[in-house]
C-alpha cells in the first residue's frame, strides 16, 4: 500500500549533535493513519510518500535521515519556488477558499498571469508526486492519495501506471456546480477530469453529490459516479492515553484554578476563516447581551492557534479574531471575570483537558469537511457537555442528533443554542452525551480504511 498526502507523517528537525528528531505530524490524515499502518509487519510495510515541507524535512532527505518507526518514507524535496505557489497560491488560496465558500466574489478571485503561473506550479508538483509513486509502486500496489492540494495525481498516475489502482479522498466540502463555475475553465478541467478518472471519496454524502454535480457541469453526463462517502472518527486510545498524561493533568488543574465554580463555553480551532471564530465570540456577547443571568457565571475559553501565517488572508482574520475577543472582554469583564479567554498554544493537551471539562463546546464552521473535534470532545468529555454543532460540518451528519444545531451565519440563534446548552436539564444533558459519544467513536479509521481499500479492489482489514 501507498499513502499519498501533502504533510507526511512526521516532521524533522536538526538536533544540537547534528542528527535529526522525528515528531509526529498534525492533522486528521495523519492521526487516522499513523498508527493503522506502523502496526503492519514488514511484509506489508507501507510507503507513505509526501512532501518535504520546512528546512529541516528538507535538510533530513538531503542527509537520508527521513525516515519514519514503522512505515516507509518518501519525503520529496521540491522546487521551494513551485512548491510555495502549489500549496500557497493555488491550494490555500484558490481550492481551499472555493471549497468552504470564503470568496468575496466582488473583489475574489482575479485570474490574472500570476495564478496561471502558481497553477503551472500545482501541475507540475503534482506530476512530481505522480512520478514518484510510479516509479515506486508494484505492479496492482494500492495507492492512496489524500486531500485536494494532490488533486491532480490520480488521473497522471494512471496514465503512467494504468496496472495501478489508485483512490482520492478528499478530506474538505467539495463546492458545488454553480460554484466550480468560479474556477477558469483548464483548472476546473483539469481537477474534475482527474478526481473522477476513479474513486474519489468524501466524509459526507452531501460533499459526494456536489463534487458529482459538479463534474457533470464540467464534464458531462456520466462524470462523477464513481464518488463514494467514508467518514472517520477519532483513535480512542490515542485520545484515552493523552487524556491520562501528565500534560493533561497539569492543564486541567490551570483550568479548574481558571473556572471555579463557573460555567465553560469551550472552542479548539485552527485560526482560519472557514472556523468562523469572530461570529462565534459575536454570538457569546449577544448571549450575554439578551440573557444576563450568565454575566459573571460562564467563561468562553478559546484554544486557537496561528495557522498559514504566511498568507495575507489569515493574518488579517487572526487580527480580527483578537479584536473580537477584546471586544467581548472590554464591554463585560468585572473586576473577578474575564467573560473570553483565549489559549493561543498550539498543544493538543490543553486542547484535551478542555474537551474533557467543557459544559458547552462550539463548533460553528462555515463549512468543514468533517471537524474531527466535534467527535473528540463527545468522546471524552466528563461533564455531560452540550455540543453545539453547525450544520455545514461534516460531523453534523452523524452527530446532528444528538448536537445542537447552529446556523453558522445566524447570531441569534447561534446565542440561543448557546444559552440552550447552558440552561439544559441534566437528565437530557446526559441523554445527548451518552448518545454523541457512541456516535462519535462509531466510525473508526480503520473502518475508513477498509472503504478506501475496498474502492481499490485491495484487502480490507488493514
């Protein structure tokens, strides 16, 4: 088997004695796989083939010391021009901002001759990872290939390797027809034609049928049937094992010394504009606006951390975000209450001993194609934790249920369900938690897996 995906599944860094330490790497693709495949024997080792993405991956391939505990490693070393306009350019500010509806169409996108550069770059450093694996892959190996910044390689690997079977997943909302309309017409040419030359996954049915519809506009009838819907949940014991560290204990007790007795509204996001963070702290000062009974009685604690700080967009979002918390503080806060405190360290621990204490948790994307924290806090809080989930995230389609539903762009309803969760007995608290938490684990990633395997024509039970 052949793993492709953009960020591999570790990243390297050059220790003082001039060798290099290995840590494992972030993200849903990462901790799905991860321990799935180093539990395989050599004989079934895997290849996990991604990009080199700072220096120190790239100093560690130039040096041979990328190399992974259980599972093979290829870690490309790419054009860092190309590579910055692929991912950058293209994949982060073009695919990504389509895919989550981000675009203010007035005034984005403009495709001039700076975008048909980056996008000559996305081909040309998807065909190096197409070139890669196909001078790797044995003859009927199954191939893998993750997320929409390699859209391109399924349809040139099996060009090159047509004995190859090969399956895109795709781990975001897939836009629908009138929306691939934004893209020019090569682009969207290019990534339908693509992802529908043969299995091309989703978490959602809903993510399926618009990426379907969508290459039926693009392609004609009969393009995009052969798009399926796979969804995952978190690893329970990788979850159970940080929960139980010491880390996690440590910032449980910073928490319990923060709150008192008091209430916790709870938010763990990258800071990035499809999380829709800024309406999520509008909505708790409208809560505390409408319902003063819980000024001084909750604590809305935002762990968020920088994410693409590289890119114009997300800088000026995260100034908003702060100025949006800010604004709550300094029209609220009493001499003994901060009403938002915000945890800017990206450590997964404090994220852990948050979803282990939250009354409320809220996850408000404008769209997501699943949100794995919507499932992981269900699986571990202790508190009867209400989540209040919006309905454009994946998860919402196996946990609407049991969540409370949140309109992403709706204020007022987004403070109602807020003080819904807060004000809710705790007999139907229990009942709904019970039943998230069964539904978040109900999907595991190796069942995710086997429905990619199985696409494939490989063997399940991996």
């Amino acid at each position: 088997m052949i793993v492709v995906s953009h960020r591999g599944p570790y990243s390297f860094t050059r220790n003082p004695d001039g060798g290099f330490d290995a840590r494992r790497g972030a993200g849903g693709v990462v901790s799905a796989l991860s321990p799935l495949l180093a539990r395989l024997g050599d004989d079934e080792r895997a290849l996990w083939v991604a990009a080199a993405i700072g220096d120190g991956d790239r100093a560690a391939v130039r040096a041979g010391a990328a190399s992974a505990p259980g599972i093979d490693l290829a870690l490309l070393d790419l054009d860092e021009v190309q590579h910055r306009l692929h991912y950058d350019v293209v994949s982060n500010s073009v695919l990504w901002f389509l895919h989550h509806g981000l675009f203010d169409l007035p005034r984005r996108p403009r495709f001039d001759a700076r975008a048909r550069e980056a996008w000559d770059a996305y081909v040309a450093v998807n065909a190096g990872f197409a070139e890669c694996i196909a001078e790797r892959a044995r003859p009927g190996e199954v191939v893998l290939v993750q997320d929409y910044q390699l859209a391109l390689v399924p349809g040139m690997l099996r060009e090159r390797r047509p004995d190859v079977p090969v399956v895109h997943f795709t781990h975001t909302p897939f836009c629908g027809p009138s929306s691939i309309r934004v893209l020019p017409d090569h682009m969207a040419q290019a990534l339908c034609r693509s992802m529908a030359s043969g299995p091309a996954g989703f978490h959602t049915r809903r993510w399926a049928a618009a990426f379907a519809a969508s290459a039926r506009e693009v392609l004609g009838p009969g393009a995009g049937d052969t798009t399926f819907a796979a969804s995952f949940g978190p690893d329970l014991d990788d979850l159970r094992a940080t929960a139980a560290s010491a880390e996690t204990a440590a910032a449980t007790a910073d928490l319990d010394d923060l709150l008192g007795d008091r209430l916790m509204i709870f938010r763990t996001d990258r800071i990035e504009p499809s999380k829709n963070i800024v309406r999520g702290f509008a909505a708790y000062d409208l809560l505390l606006e409408e319902h003063p009974e819980w000024r001084g009685r909750v604590v809305f604690v935002a762990s968020i951390y920088p994410s693409r700080q590289g890119l114009a967009e997300y800088l000026a979002y995260a100034n908003e975000v702060d100025r949006a918390a800010a604004r709550v503080n300094e029209r609220w806060s009493t001499g003994d209450w901060q009403p938002v405190v915000v945890d800017a360290e990206d450590a997964f621990a404090r994220s852990v001993a948050g979803l282990l204490r939250y009354d409320a948790l809220l996850v408000n994307p404008i769209k997501d194609g699943l949100n794995l924290v919507a499932k992981e806090g269900p699986a571990l809080n202790r508190r009867g934790g209400v989540l209040c989930l919006s309905r454009e995230a994946g998860a919402y389609d196996e946990m609407g249920d049991g969540a409370l539903a949140v309109h992403p762009y709706d204020l007022v309803q987004t403070a109602g369900a807020l003080h819904e969760a807060l004000s809710m007995p705790a007999g139907e608290r229990d009942r709904r938690a019970a039943l998230l938490a069964e539904r978040a684990v109900a999907r595991t990633p190796a069942m995710w897996l086997d429905d990619q395997l199985a696409r494939a024509g490989g063997p399940a039970g991996a």
